[in-house]
C-alpha cells in the first residue's frame, strides 16, 4: 500500500512542469531567495547588524542605478548608512525563518487534532471542530495584532524586542491551525474507512500504530499544498506586525521592519530603502502562491487542465 | 415545531451567544487592565511615597478581592465608563469614538470600491470564463491576494504623492463638524485625502470578493431557474444580474460579514500607513505608550462590533434565506 503513496506525486510533478512554466520560474525564484537567506553570512558584503561597520557618512545613498550612488552598495543605502542588500538578505532571512517555523507549529497541531478527530469521531470530533470554527471566525491577524500589543505594552519594547522571534513563531502558529485540522480530518475520515486500514486492524495494530504508520502517509499531499499557501500567509502575517512595530526590532529587522524604518524617507526621495525590500517580499509571496496554486491542482485531479 | 417557533428560539439562542462572548471579551479587557494597568498611575502619578499608595488604593477599593472588582467593572462598563485615559486625561469610551467617524468613513470608501468593482468583475469572469478579460481579472486578483495591504498603500502614495504630486499622503484633510460627526465626505480636500487610504484598503478586499462573486454566479447560473428564464426569452444581462446575482449576493453577504475581523485588521494597517486618525491608529499610539484603559476599551468596542455584526449577519441570512438550517448543522 505504501507504494502506492509515491505514484501519483510522481505523475503530479510531471504534469505540473510541462504545463506550468510559471510555477518553475517561481520555484527556480523561491530556490534562490532560499539559498541567498541561508549562505547570508557568506553573501551578504556587510554585517548589517554590526554597528562598527556602518558609517553614517554612507546614508541614503541610492542604488547603483541611479545617479550619485556607491558601487559598494549596490541596492543603495539606509538612513544610518547600511548596505540595504545585506540588510535584505538577513532580513528575508528572518522572514523565512518565522514564516516557516510558524507553519511548523500550525501543521503539529492541526494535523494531531485533525486526525484524532478523522479517526476517533464522535465527541473529540465534535470538541475539535467547534474549536477549530471558534479559532477561524476570530481573524487570525487581528487577534495576533491584539496579542503582540498586549506584550509590547506590558513588556514595553526593549523586553518585546528579546523574545521577539519566538512570539511571531508561536502567536502566527497557534492562530492558524483549523486550516490543518480541517484538512487532515476530511482526509483522514476517507482513509479511515479504506480497507487496509480495516486489515491493519484486524491484525492488531494499535491505534497509534494505525494513525501513525498508515494514515498519516496517505494524506500527506494536502497537507503538503496547504502548508505553501500558509507559508505565504505566515510571512505576511509577520511583515505586516513588524511593519506595525509590533514584531521584529530594529535591531534585528525582518522585511516587514525594514519597510516600516524605511518608510519615512519616501518623502525624501530616498525611496528605495522601503519599496525594494517591499519588492522582494512581494516577489517571496507571489511566488509562493504562484507555486501553492499550481500544486494544488496538478494534485487533484479534478482540476487539471482548467 | 412550527417555523416561527424554531425561528424565534434560534434568535434566542443566537443572543444568548452573542452576550457570552461580550461577557468573555469583558473577562479578557478586565484581566488586562488588572495585570498591566495600574490605575494609582493613572490618577497620581508615579512619585507618590508607597504608603500614601496603599491608603488610596483601599479607599478605591482596589484591594478588594477581583470578583468584586470584576462586578463592578460590569457595572460601570453597562454605563459605558471604561476607564480614563493616561494620553488625554479623558474618558476613554469618549476618545475612541470620536474616531470613529474617521475609520468608519475609510471602510465605507473602500467598500463602495470593492462594489462598484467586484461585481462587474465577478459576474464578467463567470459568465466569459474563458475570455482574456476574465483571466486578466483572476490574474490580477492573485496578485493582490500576494501584495500585503501596507504595501499597496506605499506604493501608491510613492507614485501618486510623491513621484507625480497627485494626491495627498496623509492625514484626513479639512473635514466638516456635524455636531456628533466629522466627516471629511463633504469637501473635495476630504475627499481627495480619502481616495488612497480607500484604494489601498479595497485592494486587499477586492480578490477576494472577485472570487466569491464569480464563484456564487458560476453556481447560481448552472441552475435549472437560469434555464428556464433564458428560455423565456429575458436577455443575457437581466438573467445574470436580476436573476443570479440575486441569489448569489445572499451566501456573499454571510461570508463578507464573517470577515469583519479581518477587515478591522486591514483598517488598522492601512491606517497607519497614510496616518489616518481613525480607532486603529490611536489604538497604536495607545500600545507605544502603555495606555493601558485606552488599549482596553479599543478591544471592548472592537469585540462588540464583532459580535454584533456576526449577530447581525446570521439574523439577515435566517429572514432571507428559508433554507438555511436553523439546527446549525449543514
């Protein structure tokens, strides 16, 4: 039976790069934004995190596009003269990092209760799915603002700026889990009544054992085009509290950070220290979604070829 | 059990529901005030010998046990008092809704956007699916899906404010006083100030009603009733918008009602991207400087708004829509 898992994932990626060139041209994007974000040491020309580094004599200088720039800083320069690609690929870094550890938490949890509850039914059933439409009807982004708020308040921002990554990771995670729920429940409810499932019983299989071992690996593939989009939805999330200043600190900026402390120079004329890293978030999130939408349908059948 | 009968008991239900999460919300601004605020701050400041501290905050009757205070913070909530805020030195409830007017009139002109946009738009792409319109429109709604709502907001006030000196970028211009009501609807500074915040707050809104009206259509025109009416002989546009938008508007209304949450969310951003005085930009002004009755109240109001929305949106979907299941199951 567990041969059986691979066969159609195998067809799905065919499919998906004959017919879908946007979706590789998005996951060629995705790929190298990934690589410049984990080799940023490496890469990046400047730490942007230390201080000595930056001289303020270097501030606001353009792109090297444009007029009056510093072939040193190729994307230009922020307001206290650091070099904003180093700035970007660390910020994207933190981008990433939160996006997909929040997810983590979000598909542990979700897809636990979603198969206790696929599996289980009855009143867990019940119990899990009220809570999943309570936690859905409230706005996953309007209780993480209230959330980070509060913290900031009672802790005031230096103590906020500390735990800030851990906080992103777990507010953004721990909101968005009905979406994983949801979907590991109805998976699990179709594969629950299979055969096999029936066999490894009679066998004896333990429950743990059933959920584990046979279910789990055959409802896979939802789970997996799910998590892209959340992915997306999680780096969003997060740009826009920092932006809000309730999330990354200055001093540890994200995307989000570094387009809200950009913001102001606008008017000035300094434009590209906001609008570019706005620019490579859009490029991540678009990206993301371009790739989510693909493997959506070159994984359900009913949706190919429309 | 007759119709009304079960229709009445699922307006009582649905009440009794609405009270008990406006009673959670309640239990929650409460809490917070009790562990951040500290109301002595509030009234004598923080140079005050500790003694004379204690003395007052027994006199208050702080130091009673939080059940009482919880009553009373009940009670005083009924009368609309919710505290003072540290930043004004007025009544809170007082300062959060003289802002209102300001966010109120943002989502009521992104909404009229989101209008006059998302139904041509919907009702083009489900009727031509196959038109380069149509996937032009899905396209384009996939992209404002992917462009957080700050940024939309940026760029625009980077092309239109500064690069070409179009529109205003911030604030809300001169507004005029009605009294209870300033509203900047009524003079062309007021509106021309309006026009980015409101774009910028509909782009976020837009995708997704384009979706859910072209999805509702696609259904409502695969239909039987569709049928019969073009077999009557009514023409192409009055099938689709007298007969199926219709229909399709009901399940669309539940859905844009339930997202209120969010949309409240969405304000707060686009508020502060063009530093729009409504509730949410005081709110984070409330957050920066630790106004802890202030912060409260914004979530008592917020909390109630949801829930009278939600409320409202279940009770206008019962009286619509006979088919709706009055058990709560599908």
């Amino acid at each position: 039976m567990s041969a059986g898992v691979n066969q159609p994932n195998a067809r799905a990626f065919a499919n998906f790069a004959g017919e879908r060139p946007g979706a590789i041209l998005a996951a060629a994007l995705l790929g190298v934004v990934a690589l410049a974000c984990l080799f940023a040491p490496l890469i990046a020309p400047q730490d942007p995190f230390d201080l000595a580094s930056l001289d303020l004599l270097d501030a606001e200088l353009p792109p090297v596009w444009q007029e009056g720039s510093d072939p040193r800083f190729v994307l230009g320069t922020d307001a206290q003269g650091r070099d904003l690609f180093s700035a970007i690929l660390y910020g994207a870094r933190i981008s990433l990092l939160v996006g997909i550890l929040a997810v983590v938490i979000q598909s542990a949890i979700g897809v636990s209760l979603g198969l206790l509850a696929g599996y289980f039914g009855g009143r867990i059933d019940s119990l899990i799915t009220r809570l999943a439409d309570i936690q859905l009807s409230l706005s996953t982004l309007m209780m993480a603002i209230i959330v980070m708020a509060l913290f900031r308040a009672g802790l005031g921002g230096a103590a906020l700026s500390t735990f800030a990554v851990p906080l992103l990771v777990l507010v953004i995670g721990l909101a968005e889990w009905p979406v994983f729920a949801r979907t590991a429940r109805a998976a699990t409810l179709v594969e629950a009544a299979k055969d096999y499932v029936r066999a490894a019983r009679a066998v004896g299989s333990s429950d743990l054992a059933i959920v584990h071992r046979h279910i789990l690996p055959n409802i896979l593939s939802p789970l997996v085009v799910i998590s892209t989009t959340q992915v997306a939805g999680a780096i969003m999330a997060e740009a826009a509290l920092s932006f809000l200043g309730l999330g990354m600190p200055v001093t540890k900026p994200s995307l989000g950070t570094l387009i809200r402390s950009g913001y102001d120079l606008i008017f000035a004329g300094a434009w590209w220290v906001t609008i570019l890293p706005g620019l490579v978030l859009i490029g991540v999130l678009i990206s993301i979604n371009v790739l989510g939408d693909a493997l959506r349908d070159g994984l359900d059948p009913r949706r190919r070829g429309g | 059990m007759n119709a009304f009968a079960s229709g009445a008991a699922f307006i009582a239900r649905r009440l009794v529901q609405a009270l008990l999460v406006m009673l959670a919300i309640l239990v929650i601004a409460f809490a917070v005030r009790q562990s951040l605020g500290d109301p002595l701050r509030e009234i004598m400041g923080q140079a005050v010998p500790e003694s004379e501290r204690a003395a007052l905050r027994h006199e208050l009757g702080l130091d009673a046990p939080w059940p009482v205070q919880f009553t009373r913070y009940l009670g005083q909530a009924a009368t609309g008092d919710l505290g003072t805020s540290i930043i004004y030195k007025k009544p809170t409830i007082e300062v959060v809704l003289a802002k209102f007017p300001a966010s109120f009139e943002l989502v009521l002109g992104a909404s009229l956007i989101v209008l006059l946009l998302s139904l041509p738009g919907g009702i083009y792409s489900a009727v031509r699916p196959r038109n380069l319109g149509a996937r032009l429109v899905l396209g384009l709604s996939v992209l404002g899906i992917s462009v957080p709502v700050f940024l939309t907001g940026i760029l625009l006030i980077t092309i239109f404010s500064v690069w070409l000196g179009w529109l205003p970028a911030f604030g809300r211009g001169e507004t005029v006083d009605l009294g209870v009501w300033q509203t900047g609807l009524l003079t062309l500074d007021g509106l021309e100030h309006l026009l980015l915040p409101a774009l910028t707050l509909s782009s976020i809104m837009l995708p997704l009603f384009i979706r859910l009206v072209r999805g509702a259509m696609l259904d409502e025109l695969g239909h039987d009733y569709v049928r019969t009416a073009r077999a009557k002989g009514a023409s192409p546009l009055r099938v689709w918008v007298v007969h199926a938008l219709r229909n399709a508007l009901l399940p669309l209304a539940a859905v844009g009602g339930l997202q209120v949450g969010t949309l409240i969310a969405y304000t707060l951003l686009t508020e502060t991207v063009f530093q729009w005085p409504g509730m949410g930009f005081l709110f984070l002004e409330a957050v920066t400087r630790a106004d802890i009755p202030l912060i409260t109240t914004y979530l008592v109001l917020v909390g109630l708004l949801f829930v009278v929305v939600n409320t409202l949106v279940d009770m206008v979907s019962l009286a619509l829509d006979p088919r709706v299941s009055l058990e709560g199951g599908r």
